[in-house]
C-alpha cells in the first residue's frame, strides 16, 4: 500500500521573487538612463572647457597684465549661448582666480604641470560643475550627480617647415627689410636704410661735447626710462681698437627679457649691435670696439635696447664712442674726410661688407660634397628639423656653441642630419654656381630650382613668368600679398605687425623662405653658432622705395648667382601653422602656438 505525500504550492513565493527582481531591474534601468544622461553631459561639458581653454590660448603666456583677461575670457566661453551646458551655473572671471575647484578654476603652469605665476606656458581650465538631475533613479534616493571636467593646453614656438628652410644665416643686428648675399670679393651692394623721422620724444645726452662731425643725429624711438650707465665719453682711436667695460644698465622693468648695446653713427640711422648684453639690470659685460665703429670718425651714440616680446625701448639716455679723425700727414692739397652716410654702415649688420647674409653648409642624409648639399638644400629647402637654441634665464647668451667637452648645455651640432640641431656653421665664402643651380637651372634627376614654375605660377596682378637660361621662373613679388593698406615698411616693423597686413597664401610662393637668425657680427665666423630664431623672407630686391628689377632678387652673371636679395619681414604678420613642429615657446623665437595636450 503506498503512502500518500503532500504537493506543496510554491506559487505564492515566485510571485515575491518575481517582484524584487522587477524592482531590481526597473532600478538597474532607471540608473542606466540616469548614468547615461550623466555620460552624455559630461562629453559636453568636455568639449566646451576644451573650448574655453583653446579659446583663450592665445593669450598665454600668462603674466600679471593679462591673468584677468584670460580668466575673465574663460568666463565668457562657458556662459556663451553656443558653449553653455544644461545645469552649469554662471561664473565670473575673479571665481576663477579663487582656488575653489568647486567653481571652476583656471590654473597657471610651467610645461612640467607646477605652479607658475608669471610668463605661464600652461593653462589647465577646470569647468564649473554642471548638475545633472535624475528622473527613475530618484526613486532609489539619488537626486543629481556633478558632472566636472578639465581641459591643459600649452604655448609652444612653431619651428618653420623644412622645404622653407633654406642654407643662408642672417646676423641678428641686420634687422627686417631688404638683405642680400653676395659671392663677389667686396663691393657695395648693401641695402640703405631710410631714415625715419626724428621723433619728438629726445632722449636725455650724457655728454656735453659737441660731436665732431657736423650733420643731423638719428634719435632712434620708442623710448623707455631706463638708462645706460658708464662713462660718458669714451676715446676710440681712428681705425683701432678699445675694450669697453664698466657700463651698467638701471630702471629695466620686469618685463623685459633682455637688454643689449646699439650704436649709432653720428648721422644716419644705421647702426652696429653689440653681442654683450644683460638679462635686466646689471653690469654689461665688456666688449670690445674694432673697425665696424673706429672707421667712421665723429661720436658715435650707445644705447640700451631693451627686449620682449618682439618689441623693444630704448634708454632714456646714451654715452658716446668718441671717434677721433685720422691723422693726415703734411700736404698742399689735404683730402677732408667726408661725413659718413647711412650707406656707409652696413644696416643693422655689424661688420659685413660683402652682402648682410652668409651660406650655411648644411648636411644631408644622402651626404655629397659641401657644393652638392649646397645646391640641393636651395631648391628642396635643408632636410631636417632647426631649432633655435634656447638659453636658460639665468644664462648669458654668446655666439659660439663651443666644441667637445665644452658645448654649451642642450646644444645640438648641425653636423649630421638630424631633427633638432640648434648650432649651425657657416661657410665664409657663397658658392654663385650651386646657388644658380639651387635656385635656377635645378639639380639633375634630383629636383626643380626652387623658383622653378612646377613649384608655383606667378599669381601677382601684373606680372607673368619669366625665362632664364632656358628654365621658366616664378616672378611674384612681394607687395602684392599686402592687405588692408599695410606696406612693406608696416611688415618690417618691430612692433605693431598682424596678420591682417599680408596675404596668407604667401606661404605657398616658392619665393618664400626662412632663414635662420645667429648671432654673428661677422660672416667669416666659421665656428658653430647658436640659432636664436627664424624670420620670414621673400626673394626679390623690391625695396620700401623701388620696385623689383628685371632680375627680381637676382643678380646673375653668366651661370653664376653673383647677389641673391631677400627681403626679410616681421613673423607676426604670418598666422602660425597648427600642425607645426614645434620647441618650448621662447617670447624671442615667436611663432607661438596653441596645443591641447590634456
């Protein structure tokens, strides 16, 4: 007989099961909606300090003149109707500035991510929290949740591109304007300056003597209120030599970077660069007089310019290199000396008589003779990186990047390729045969001239192609990528240059090109020197006062490329490429551009 079991009914107790798993589940779905929202919003929140922080880039480096700005700029981005984000209270520029990261905050930086408080490279921007409010999920006690994200973005120096770079260095004293670059033995091909107007504001004189030469005194502006200390006049034998020391610099404002030493003649508006220089106040290193100043007789006025930021003052005051006359001997009929002209100093360029630029000999990974490299760097521009050299704050700049065990600290030798070199070496002499073929008749099976027509088409209003020896040549100049009323004395300026005074399709004219800057005073320099910076040229000898030749920048003789003239102009009037390469931004390299790198 079998013994009947009892069937037990567990249907009560699914249906319990059934219903916390529901609320689990309507729960877990409730915040995925939720947390999805609040993924949504913090992408937006993401792309607009992206924004603000980009935005206000330009403004870097940061220094008390401009904090506020840059906050108050950042300020204006996130309450922008096109920026804003759902359920992010306004702020102002000063809550950023406050160190409550519960606000937002804007915060200054070296490139290493510290601390820094002024000339900041770095900016890392945080967002005001934006509330992101939950529908299902407040059911289970959660109300809201704080979306906050942050966005670094740093100030780089663009570096020029490769294919632009060409094999020539120009001296620093020798200014923006019209350069040029013989292969002759002398001559006077240099470029004159046109001397500006005397301005109203007359710096104090030193010294009390009248000068020995008769003519007008150049009064070169704007000036500061520093001074240059010393000895107010300074005997200089005709045609000698003299160590100057003992001057000292006061009253440079914080700003500044650095000061150096200019002379003037005692008429005219050339003038010589000294490369002794301090980095503000203090004692100028010694320096020595040669025959760039003691062949011009008459007082010579000294000033010191200070620098930052492409711009510069000079001091309130000068002192005086006194140039005696040279002696002449017992004679019926004595020849006077003639009062030195504008002509009769190189132009900013201390020590040239043979052009204001020398011949750079660059390697190549393909390697060749120093001719070859020479021809094949003109027309397809030097093979690898430059970079200038970068001396630390506390580091007096000089003009010899040293040799073996004695190189100057980050120094990179332009002795192979390789990206990133910062000391370059010249040749003393121009090669007028390769820098023909480089520019003109190209390098066979190699590449074009560079100012070959395959590179680019004359595009000036006016002008057409030229032919020479055979080869059709470009023939833009560059007064026709002027805009807005600029001239060309506008984008030679040290000051006051913008973008909008030029064209920015220049870039693409096969006559435009860059040149490393060094701080050589003589071209017979053959030692590797420091690049300081890169300005922009343009190849042509149209001048602020006459229009380009026939030949347009060059001067042939036979096969032979006897003067090559490029007028050199100020980088602020180019917009900085973004995708660059760069180096660490150096207020005296220019070229600063804007990353996002966090």
């Amino acid at each position: 007989m079998r013994k009947l079991t009892d069937v037990r009914d567990e249907s009560g107790a699914v249906a319990i099961v059934v219903a916390i798993l529901a609320v689990l589940l309507f729960s877990s779905a409730a915040l995925t909606v939720d947390l999805g929202n609040a993924w949504a919003r913090k992408r937006e929140v993401q792309k607009q300090v992206d924004v603000a922080a980009l935005s206000v880039g330009w403004m870097l480096p940061m220094t008390a003149a401009n904090k506020a700005d840059i906050a108050n700029g950042v300020a204006d981005y996130f309450t922008a109707q096109a920026n804003a984000v759902l359920g992010q209270r306004a702020v102002t520029g000063a809550q950023l500035v406050d160190g409550d990261l519960g606000n937002g905050e804007v915060v200054f930086q070296h490139k290493d991510g510290t601390s820094c408080t002024d000339k900041c490279p770095q900016l890392r921007v945080f967002a005001p929290p934006a509330e992101v409010d939950f529908g299902l999920a407040s059911a289970m006690g959660f109300s809201h949740v704080d979306v906050q994200r942050d966005a670094t973005v740093r100030l780089v120096s663009g570096l020029p591109p490769k294919d632009k770079t060409i094999p020539f260095w120009l001296p620093s004293g020798c200014g923006y304007g019209p350069t040029e670059g013989d292969t002759t033995q002398g001559g006077t091909n240099q470029a004159t300056a046109t001397p500006t107007a005397t301005p109203t504001a007359t710096p104090t004189a030193t010294p009390t003597a009248t000068a020995t030469t008769a003519g007008t005194r150049y009064v070169p502006t704007p000036v500061g209120t520093h001074l240059l200390n010393g000895t107010d006049v300074t005997p200089v034998t005709n045609l000698g030599s003299v160590t100057i020391s003992g001057y000292f610099v006061t009253g440079v404002g914080n700003e500044f970077k650095k000061v150096t030493l200019r002379a003037f003649p005692p008429t005219g508006s050339a003038f010589v660069d000294f490369a002794a220089q301090t980095a503000g106040n203090g004692v100028v290193p010694s320096f020595t007089i040669g025959t760039e100043i003691s062949s011009i007789p008459g007082d010579w006025y000294v000033y010191a310019l200070a620098q930052k930021n492409n711009s510069e003052e000079y001091s309130s005051n000068h002192l005086v290199l006194r140039v005696t006359p040279p002696v002449v001997g017992p004679s019926p009929t004595p020849t006077p000396t003639a009062n030195p002209t504008d002509s009769a100093v190189a132009v900013g360029c201390i020590g040239q008589d043979r052009g204001n630029f020398g011949q750079l000999d660059s390697p190549r990974l393909e390697g060749g003779t120093k001719q070859q490299r020479l021809g094949r760097n003109i027309a397809l521009g030097i093979d690898h990186l430059l970079a200038p050299y970068q001396f630390a704050p506390d580091q007096p700049e000089r003009k010899w990047c040293g040799s073996g065990g004695t190189l100057l600290p980050g120094a990179q030798l332009d002795d192979t390729s390789r990206d990133g070199n910062n000391c370059i070496t010249g040749d003393t002499g121009n090669d007028g045969p390769k820098m023909y073929d480089g520019l003109v008749t190209g390098i066979a099976a190699v590449a074009p001239g560079r100012l070959d027509v395959v590179n680019g088409h004359t595009v000036c209003p006016g002008r057409s192609d030229f032919t020479l020896d055979g080869k059709v040549l470009n023939n833009d100049v560059l007064s026709c990528y002027l805009r807005n009323g600029a001239t060309l004395d506008s984008i030679a300026s040290t000051s006051g240059v913008t973008t909008d005074m030029l064209d920015q399709s220049i870039i693409t004219s096969p006559r435009f090109v860059w040149l490393p800057v060094v701080y050589a005073t003589d071209r017979a320099q053959k030692d590797f020197q420091p690049i300081r910076y890169f300005v922009p040229g343009f190849i042509t000898d149209e001048t602020q006062t006459a229009p380009a030749t026939a030949g347009n920048g060059l001067d042939i003789n036979g096969n032979s490329v006897k003067v090559l003239h490029i007028f050199t102009f100020n980088r602020d009037a180019l917009v900085p490429l973004e995708d660059s390469d760069s180096v660490d931004y150096d207020d005296s390299v220019g070229g600063g551009t804007v990353h996002l790198v966090g």
